[in-house]
C-alpha cells in the first residue's frame, strides 16, 4: 500500500486547478479518472496510482458541490465488483466455500483492503459530504454491499451456516478444523452489519446454539445413563472447558455468554438433582468414601450455575443430621460418654474437612453444616453433660503423652462443640463439678491446661461465665500458701497431719455441709486449723465438709501394716474398730452420725467382695439396722499403699431433663432481666418485654413460655404490675 501511493505516475491526466469552479461536464472528467483508479485498487493494480493526486481530485468534486456524483458513483462502482465476486462465490463448491469467501473478504486483496485504500482517497467526503447528507462512510458503505451482494445473495448464507456448524461438530467429535478460517469468517459476519450483529446472530449464532443444545442434549443422556457420577463429572468438566476455549478462540465474544448458558443448562441444571442423589456413586456415596476430590469437581461444576449448589447443600445437611441422630440414638454411645463425644467429633471434623477442601469454605456450606451439627448436638440435653465428662476424662488422662500442638487441636476440637450447644448453662453446671473434683483430688494432668481451657471457653462466652471457674482456681492457690503459713506455725516431729483446701461460698459446686462425729484424733487437727484461720481471717466462718475429704489410714493385719487411701466417712468408719471388732449397721449409724446414703455407700464400698477391708454379715447387697461388720485382720495385698474405690453412684441423669440446680438458675437469670428491662424502660407492653428478654444472652434456648411464667411470678411478688386498663402492658414497681 504505501508503495503504491509513492509509486509511478496516474495514466491520464494529472491533477488540474479548478478554483474559479467547476461545470457538470468537467465533474464528470474528473469523476471518470477516479473510478478508473478505483477499479485499478479492485484489480490489485494500486502500485501505479498516485494517492495524492487522488484525495485532491476528490477533494475538488466535493468541494464544488459534486459530492452525490462522487458518492453514488463509488457505490455503484463498488457494487459492480462485488457482482462479480458474487458469482465466483456462488460457483465455489462446498468443501472450498469457507477459505474463498475469507480470502474474499480478509484476503491479501480482499475486500476489505480495497475498501480501507479507496476510504483513503475519499477521506475529505467521508468528513463533509456524508456527515451532512447523514449518509453511511465509504468505508462502511462497502462492507455494507458485501453483505447484500455477497454474503446474503442467493443460498451463500444458508451455506455459509451449514459449513460453520458441521465444522464446530467436526470439532466437538474430535476432528481437526482450520479454526483461523473459522474466526475470520464469523467476524466477517460479525463486520458486514456495521453496527451490529444482527447478520451474525441470524446467519450463524441462533442455530448454532440449537445445535449445541441438542448436541450435549444427546450426549449427556447416553453418557449419564452408562457412567458414574464420577465420570460424567470428568466428562463434562473437559467439554466445558472445550467449549470456553472455543468461544475465545473463534466466536464473537457477544456469543460467549450465551453458548456458557446453553452448555451450563444441558450438562449441568439438567442434572444436578439426578448427579447428587444418585444413589450408587451420587453425593452421599462421595460423603460416605470420602471422595473430596470428585466432590470439589461437583462443587466447582455446579458453582457454574449457582442454583444447582441448593442440591449438594441439602444432600450435605441430610446427610450430617441423619449421622447425628444415630449416634445420639445408639444405647452404646449413651453408656460411654467417650465414645459418644468421639464420634461427634469425628463426624465434625470429617464434614468440616470437606466444606474447606472441596467447598472452599463458602459461607452457605459452612452455615449448613453448623445448622446441622447443632441440630443433632441439641437433640439431647445429656450431651451438654457428655462433653463435659469428655473434658474431664481428658484433662485427667487423655493428654498424657501429647505434644503441646495436639493438645491445642483437641482443645480448640471440643470448643468447636461447645459453640453448637444451646444449653451451654448445663455444660457450665457439670464442668464445673468435674472441675471441682480435678482439682480437690488434683487428678489433673497438668494445671495449666485447665487455665487454657478455661480461658478458651471465656473467649467463647466472657468473663461471666468462667468467673466462678477462675474463682476455684484462685481458691487452690490461696490455699496453698494458707497451708505452708499453718504448718510453719504449728510444727510437730510426729503424729497425723491435716492438709485443708478453703472453698469460696458461690465459686464451687458444694452443697451445705453435711456433719458427722470426727474421730478425737482428727479433731484435734481441725480445731487446730480452725483456730488458725479465725485468727488470719477475722469475721469469716469456716465449716468443713467431711464428705468432700480423704484421708490415710495405718491399719495394722496379720500380713503387716497398709496405709489406706480412703474418704473421710470411710476413715471415721474405720476408726471405731480401735475400740471393737463389730458393729451393727445400727451403731456404726449412731456412732459416725454419717448421713445414711453417705454412710451405705461407703459401707458397702469397704466390704466390697474385691475390698474385704471389712466383713459383712449377712453377704448381700442391701442393709438393714441389725446387719454386721467386722474388721478384717486376715486382708492381704502385695501393695503398702491401697486406694480404696468408692462406690459409683449410679448415673441420676439417665433421663433427658435439665439438672434442679440449672432449672433455678435459668429461672434467677430470666428474671432478673425481666427486672432490669423494666426498670430501665418503666413501662412496656408485653411483646416488646418478651422480645427485650429474647434478645439478651442467657446462655441457653429460652421458650416464651417459660418467660410468660416468670412475669406471672414477678407480678406475684410485685417487682411489676399490670396497667389497669391495658392488661398487655406492665409497669415496673420500685
């Protein structure tokens, strides 16, 4: 191109002035030198013009108000040439129709060439003449009659689309296609409109999304119905993408979302209902072999079409709640608190793994799975208490030999529960007595992941619910160095010794005290302490509770001596037979002045047929008034130092209630928001007080009408009053 603008000199006449005007006649002249150039451009001959000279004749015509003669004149001359193209098109036979219309259009002397070299010539008319006449730029005038003389001219359309969609199947069987020729003749279709693709949709675009949806229509039914889930989600991961690349290497990018929704429609909404509940290798069959993998391939599949997720979501939650349900409904997993909270966790952790790795921890997953999990965790309010005697099993025991990092993950591992109850409260109520028990008998594995644990359960719910926790902690280590102060000032060489650990009223889980008859020798050590603490800590009153206590007994057998570990009721039993070798069951009663369940459990606990510390008589398990017990000088054991177990009592919540004690609290707290709502607000009416208390944390699932009877309570008690007039409202009482 370039050379031919500098190239060579025009045959015919030159460029001459015509600044005092010009006649029809010499327009004509002009206008005749003009189109021989431009048929010289159509017949690839443009080396011999000189532009300049051109764009200047040009320029004189539409100067001199010649430009219509100008115009339509390019126009009919351009149509002429295309006539004759359209001949050698329609003569062209099908399997070469594709590469000639291309090179006809896109060509090294295409069409469009030609019209890009002729623009330059007629630029000044394109600026003036067209503007004002509101007519089409040269330029697009031509690709315009390409359409109408080429491409829309007898069948070539028809065939043009015919060629187009055998060559995309071709493709999508397998088959190599020249995508270059492809691309080049849909963005002729795409250009020869101008303006829009009304051509392209038209000749090309519509059917070829029918075709496609028919193709995938069939192909999906025959596939799906002879494969695994598995496969047919492998198979359409790849046509997807094949179809993604196709629509960015030769479609027009107004077609890539339109053949996305066709695609996505046939191979993936279709189905989805069908993929996942399949139920030889659908999502619960994923779930179940742990087939992250194939279920992320689902996921990202189906995150295509977003309503589809619906799908696996619901498969996911149905599937975590009827897991729950049966570990919550298993007899076994109701006798081994263990293995109960095991299994939770486990089922926890395994769906939780999948919601990250295969769901990338998209936030309607993640609020399914909780939902599910504090659906089955809820179903019991014993679980509450089963996480809590998990705990206790596993600060006693369960992480001896652990790292400090697998410590940390069971811990966060059980918070993770923790977050699910609803009746945190009654958790509250049995960690702390196992706590308590943990720390009285120090059977902890290490102090410090007791603070750990109860630190995290603070991060959970704040400090008022670890207050009490924190309390007993504090209590253990005043006590200590309470002891250390007592001993440095009450040293003896020899004879019993006392060790107390002073509990804070409200901080731990101990109900009044329960008295009996200390042995002389003992007594003698607690009013020594008593005496003590008085004097350290005046105005406080000091009440020990002997069934919370052990003691080391020196018993003297046949064998030789044994230092027995036993409770204080058991060691006051053992005592009288200092001074007797039987006893009814009568006088040891009226001797120890020990509560009669207290006393029956330990009794029997150190005549236990494994124990033999004493002998009962009659042998059975039930006691009566005239019953016997004799010591045992004949027991033996290789061991100098014996525990003597006590008794389990067994289980008191085998029924699924809320503990007395939990019951009162919830009453104390919902009424004491109840008060403090309406001494702030003075008067409200009754939907807005119920939603007031709703509102607040309690720790706990409160009904209303649980909240209704402590109204009616209040009322009783006048801390509020209804209005006379208006029952629904009430009005707090100073």
């Amino acid at each position: 191109l370039g050379e031919g603008r500098s190239g060579g000199s025009m045959a015919g006449k030159g460029y001459v002035d015509f600044s005092s005007g010009i006649t029809k006649e010499k327009a004509n002249n002009i206008w005749k030198d003009l189109r021989r150039a431009i048929v010289e451009i159509q017949n690839h001959n443009a080396a011999e013009l000189r532009f300049e000279e051109l764009y200047r004749n040009a320029y004189t015509l539409v100067l001199h108000k010649h430009g219509d003669l100008l115009y339509n004149g390019v126009k009919e001359t351009i149509m002429q040439n295309l006539l004759k193209v359209a001949r050698d098109v329609s003569g062209t036979v099908d399997e070469q129709l594709l590469e000639t219309v291309v090179d006809k259009w896109d060509g090294q002397y295409g069409h469009k060439l030609v019209m890009t070299m002729i623009q330059d010539i007629l630029m000044y008319m394109d600026k003036t003449h067209c503007r004002k006449k509101k007519k089409e730029p040269v330029y697009h005038m031509g690709l315009l009659q390409f359409k109408e003389h080429v491409i829309m001219k007898g069948n070539v359309a028809q065939r043009l689309k015919s060629l187009l969609l055998k060559s995309i199947q071709r493709e999508r069987n397998g088959l190599s296609v020249d995508r270059l020729v492809l691309k080049k003749c849909l963005s002729m279709l795409v250009d020869v409109n101008v303006r829009d693709t009304k051509v392209y949709e038209e000749v090309f675009e519509r059917d070829m999304l029918k075709a496609t949806a028919q193709f995938y229509q069939h192909e999906a039914q025959n596939f799906i119905a002879q494969n695994t889930v598995s496969d047919y989600l492998r198979k359409i991961e790849k046509r997807i993408a094949e179809e993604e690349e196709r629509a960015i290497v030769y479609l027009d990018k107004s077609s890539q979302s339109k053949l996305r929704k066709v695609v996505r429609h046939e191979l993936i909404t279709k189905y989805a209902s069908q993929l996942v509940e399949n139920k030889s290798s659908g999502c619960v069959h994923m779930f179940v072999n742990d087939m992250g993998g194939d279920l992320r391939r689902m996921f990202q599949l189906f995150r295509l079409v977003p309503s589809t997720l619906t799908h696996i979501q619901n498969a996911m939650s149905a599937l975590v709640k009827q897991t729950g349900v049966a570990i919550v409904k298993d007899p076994e997993n109701l006798k081994q608190p263990k293995q109960f909270v095991q299994k939770v966790l486990d089922c926890r952790r395994k769906y939780n793994h999948f919601v990250k790795v295969s769901f990338d921890e998209d936030r309607s997953f993640t609020r399914d799975l909780k939902e599910s999990l504090e659906y089955f965790i809820n179903l019991d309010t014993r679980n509450a208490q089963y996480l809590s005697l998990y705990l206790d099993e596993m600060m006693r025991k369960g992480l001896k030999g652990m790292s400090s990092e697998e410590r940390e993950k069971l811990m966060n591992d059980v918070i993770s529960i923790f977050r699910y109850l609803e009746d945190k409260d009654v958790f509250e109520d049995f960690y702390k007595k196992h706590l308590a028990q943990r720390l009285l008998n120090d059977t902890s594995v290490d102090r410090d992941h007791e603070k750990m644990m109860i630190s995290k359960l603070k991060a959970e719910c704040g400090h008022q619910f670890t207050s009490r926790l924190e309390g007993m902690f504090n209590d253990i280590k005043i006590s200590m160095d309470m002891m250390n102060e007592y001993r440095s000032q009450n040293r003896t060489k020899s004879g019993p010794e006392i060790n107390v650990t002073v509990l804070t009223t409200g901080f731990w889980p101990v109900k009044g005290s329960e008295t009996c008859t200390i042995p002389p020798e003992a007594k003698v050590l607690t009013d020594s302490f008593r005496t003590f603490y008085s004097n350290r800590n005046s105005g406080r009153r000091l009440t020990f509770h002997t069934q919370k206590g052990t003691a080391e007994v020196l018993c003297s057998f046949k064998s030789g001596k044994k230092l027995l570990v036993v409770q204080t009721y058991q060691m006051c039993i053992l005592m009288l037979f200092n001074e007797g070798n039987t006893y009814s069951y009568a006088q040891i009663s009226q001797l120890t002045k020990i509560p009669d369940k207290d006393l029956r459990r330990n009794l029997l606990s150190l005549a236990h047929p494994k124990v033999r510390i004493l002998r009962k008589k009659p042998n059975t398990k039930s006691l009566k008034p005239n019953h016997t017990f004799t010591f045992n000088n004949g027991y033996t054991s290789k061991l100098y130092r014996i525990k003597i177990p006590l008794m389990q009592i067994k289980n008191e919540s085998k029924e699924n209630k809320i503990p007395p004690t939990v019951e009162q609290e919830r009453v104390n707290r919902v009424e004491v928001v109840i008060v403090r709502v309406m001494k702030t607000r003075k008067t409200l009416d009754h939907n807005s007080l119920m939603s007031e208390v709703m509102k607040q944390s309690l720790r706990f699932t409160v009904k209303p009408v649980f909240i209704k009877k402590r109204i009616e309570s209040l009322i009783e008690r006048e801390y509020i009053e209804r209005d006379k007039n208006n029952r629904g409202v009430y009005h707090y009482l100073a």
